[in-house]
C-alpha cells in the first residue's frame, strides 16, 4: 500500500446565515464546488501512526496532535477500535486561514482511506457523523468532488448539479480565523456571502481582490466562506491568473475548474 490521495479545496458559490441555534452555532444554507485545486496526502504503511507535513504552505499546518488530519486519525481509531499503523505526508499547496477548506479536505480524505484499508466499516452517513464533531465542513468534504447544497451547521449535505464554472481565486495574502469572523457578523445580508462585510472590516486586502477581479471583468464574483479567499468566473483564467500574480507578488492567484 502506497497510495496519493488528492483532497480538493473548496469555494463557496453562495452562503446565507439563515438562523443561530441556543448553543450559538449560526445555521447556514451554502453552496459548495470543489476545484481542481488542493493538498496532495501520501499514505504508506507502518509500524505507528505519523504525520510530516511538506510544500510551499507547510508553516500553515500544526505537526502536532492539533492537526485536523491527526485529529480524524484519533476519531477513527475510537470509532473503529484499530490502531493506524500509517505515515502519512501532506503536502500542503493551499493556505490556511483562506476559507478554501484545505484542513478540512486533508482531514476527509485521510479519513476515508483509513475507512478503506479497514475494510469500509463504516458507511458514508456514519463518516459524515463522525466529521461534524470535528467541523462544519467535514461532512460535506466527504463526498467531493462535485457541487453540493450544504445546510444547518454542516450536517444537511446534497449534491446538486450545475454548469461547469471556470475562473480565478486569489487569496490576498491575509489569513482569517472562523470564528473571529463570525463573532464580527452583524446580521449582514449578501446575495452571494453574508459574511463578507465582517470578513472586510477585519481583513481589508479582501476589498481591493474583489475589484481587481470585477476590473479584469469576472462575474459572478465573491467570497469563499469565512474568508479571505475570493473568486470571479471567467474564460481564460490561466492566463489572466498568471499576470495578476505578477502584479501582485504578495497575493496567491490560481486559475480554478469545478465540475458537477
């Protein structure tokens, strides 16, 4: 057993907070796509579990214990009651902090190879369950690729089909964390993210990404959940991402493809 594993990052199409539940967790209605973008994870067999971490974002990854990947590990372990005797290398090409789901992603995928190798023991529903308790993105990270309707805090998850979407992200060189954004929402309402004017008021850089992506004539352009990614659909994204990372050294600019 020697097996690269791709874990796709995400964008979200559209997100609504529609609600806030008594614990505090907002309720959420999001569209999701996930690209031809994302983290590269080798798993090879051993005598115990480990985790090394490599690629030009391997500073935004934690090696320890409180990695999302090594955490799945735990959660699967318990659930299964087996030991993975596994070493696992994450690339890591995509930055945290983003709202790009790259943690999440590695976090899913690690946990259905494990969930192969030990024979399927659990089923998808099962898996789903298992990844909400480590976030809202977990669930939906299990069934890429492909475009799905995400609801509630993560658990509602439904694919959907849609036309093949191509364009451009960039990321502007600012991390946000979740929660910090969240905590910031002041009921703001969006048609394509209601997050985006918290996201804004803590990471200003998100501002001037949007309107260089409306300059270059992108449509339909917006925000990836929490933030500080944002994306513009357009034809001959390659070329076009190449000049803007040119422009903008500091930024992380990638031509992106989602397909249903």
């Amino acid at each position: 057993m020697n097996h690269s594993l791709f874990a796709a990052a995400k964008i979200n199409l559209s997100l609504q907070i529609t609600g806030k539940r008594d614990n505090g967790y907002h309720i959420l209605n999001t569209l999701i796509g996930f690209t031809n973008l994302g983290d590269r994870i080798t798993v090879v067999p051993a005598s115990n579990y480990s985790l090394t971490i490599d690629g030009p974002y391997k500073g935004h990854a934690p090696a320890d214990e409180s990695n999302l990947v090594t955490r799945a590990v735990r959660l699967m372990e318990a659930a299964c009651q087996r030991k993975a005797d596994i070493a696992v290398t994450l690339t890591k090409s995509i930055p945290a902090g983003a709202g790009l789901g790259g943690g999440s992603a590695d976090a899913a995928v690690v946990m259905s190879e494990l969930n192969k190798i030990w024979d399927s023991p659990l089923n998808i529903t099962q898996l789903q369950d298992l990844g909400l308790k480590l976030g809202a993105e977990l669930p939906v990270c299990l069934r890429a690729p492909g475009v799905f309707r995400v609801h509630g805090i993560g658990e509602g998850v439904m694919r959907e089909s849609i036309p093949r979407q191509t364009g451009i992200i960039i990321w502007p060189g600012v991390a946000l964390a979740t929660g910090d954004v969240f905590k910031e929402y002041k009921g703001e309402k969006h048609d394509q993210n209601d997050l985006l004017d918290a996201a804004i008021r803590l990471a200003p850089p998100i501002a001037q990404a949007l309107e260089t992506l409306n300059t270059i004539g992108c449509t339909s352009t917006g925000m990836s959940g929490s933030g500080s990614s944002v994306f513009g659909m357009c034809e001959g994204g390659w070329e076009k991402a190449a000049k803007l990372a040119a422009l903008h050294p500091t930024w992380w600019v990638k031509s992106f493809i989602i397909n249903s």
